[in-house]
C-alpha cells in the first residue's frame, strides 16, 4: 500500500506539483514522475476512457510511484470507490455546489466511521492482499476527495461544504464557473470565489486549488494560499508542438 504523496506535501504545509492529462499516454505517467510531479490529474469527465484503459494508467501511477487524481464521468457509489480499489489516490468530483451532496460523495468513498465505502480490500490500492482494518485505516488516511467549485451556488455555500467531514480539499473551476457567471445572474465573481475557498480552506482545515492558467495567476494562488494547482498538460504539449513543427516547415517550404 503507497502512501499519497499529495498529502504528504499538504500536511507539511507544502504545494503540491500536479500536471494534467487526458489520453491515453502511459509513457506521460513517467515523463511527469522523473519530472518532479507528486500528482497527476486525470479526466476522465469530459475525455473517454475504458475501465480497462484506467486501470492500466492507475498501474504505471503505482509502477513509477506518482498519485493519481482522476476526475470520473459518474456518481456512482461503488463504480466511485472502485477507482479507487483500481488506485486512484484521489477522486476530484465536478459541480458541487451543497454541502449535501458533499456528504454524499464522503458516504460513497470513505469507510466508517467517515463514510460507507464498500469493502474489498484485494485490489491494487491494497496490494491485491485482504488486510482487514489496517487497510480500511490506510485508504482513509491515504486517499482523497477533492470537491469542485464551479457554480455561484457553491460559492454561496462554500463555508457548508468546506466543514463537511471527509472532504479533503476543493479546486475551483474556473471555466465552469465563468460560464455560469457570464449566463445568469450573480454577483459573485471569480475572485471573489478565490478568496471565499481560500478563507473556507483556512477556517476548516482544507486544501484548495485550481488550474493554474498563467505564471501570474499560477502566482496569486500560491500567495493565497492554493496549494494543488494544474500546470502542465498533454493537450497543451501536442498542440504547441504540432504548431512549432508546422510553422518550422512554412519556413522552408515558402
């Protein structure tokens, strides 16, 4: 059984160094672990992958030693935990925007006396070995749930879900958020949604983050406290790629 090394750097009171995919790469799972990053986050919300395909990327994350928070496309209770049995360190969950639904997702992948997380207990995160409590104990203690902030309703009610039991951290989504602002009506902004998580964070002993969508901004969450923000992804890699080489070429063959 690892150890989460995005919690490691949390409780230290550290950044955590995550990078973002979303194909079906495994040589990246190597490329971001030899590369200094503590945690990937794979999408598997808005990209499709099979059982099969997370599984395999899960193995490398174990193989070359790196976490793994991958954003699933269900709600699912025991299809939930079972990414995490697969071994998913984390689970970051789109669109919660109550502190009911919050404890919901808790009751689906914590185990009691936290939640009512289904026991197996011989899959990947438990070294395909039964362990009985000390594993119970281990995947409570070594795995997380990351809540997304991205409605004007979730940050209305950001200091509910932030003091739900079980809830590790929360990751504002810019994107979704900044729709939903633009297409009705609202007040809130979205620095007014950075400082209402950050001081949520504070006040009940949380994380928080987001993507980091340029240096300066990558900056003003660092001084405001982020410690799980996304910089880098495959997306952005190929496409800066594609376009160098192909500008490379018009430059000889013009």
């Amino acid at each position: 059984m690892r150890n989460s090394k995005t919690l490691a750097k949390v409780r230290a009171g550290k950044p955590v160094r995550m990078c973002s995919f979303g194909h079906f790469i495994p040589a990246y799972i190597q490329m971001a672990a030899d590369s200094g990053y503590d945690c990937l986050w794979l999408d598997a919300e808005h990209r499709a992958f099979t059982d099969r395909e997370i599984q395999t990327l899960l193995s490398y994350c174990h193989r070359f030693d790196i976490d793994c928070m991958l954003r699933p496309p269900t709600l699912e209770k025991s299809r939930l935990y079972r990414y995490l049995e697969d071994g998913a360190t984390g689970l970051m969950i789109p669109h919660v925007s109550t502190a009911d639904r919050a404890a919901e997702l808790v009751q689906s992948v914590k185990f009691p006396p936290l939640g009512d997380r289904g026991q197996d207990g011989v899959g990947l995160d438990a070294g395909f070995l039964s362990r009985g409590d000390e594993y119970v104990e281990h995947a409570n203690r070594e795995t997380f749930l990351v809540v997304q902030i991205e409605t004007p309703q979730a940050v209305e009610n950001i200091d509910a879900i932030a003091a739900v039991p079980g809830v590790d951290g929360m990751f504002i989504g810019p994107g979704d958020l900044g729709l939903r602002i633009r297409r009705t009506e609202t007040n809130v902004t979205i620095a007014q949604a950075n400082a209402d998580v950050a001081a949520a964070a504070a006040k009940h002993g949380k994380f928080w983050g987001g993507p980091g969508l340029s240096l300066e901004n990558i900056q003003e969450l660092y001084r405001a406290g982020a410690q799980m923000i996304a910089h880098g992804n495959d997306y952005d890699g190929l496409l800066a790629m594609i376009r160098k080489s192909s500008a490379e070429l018009d430059a000889i063959y013009d």
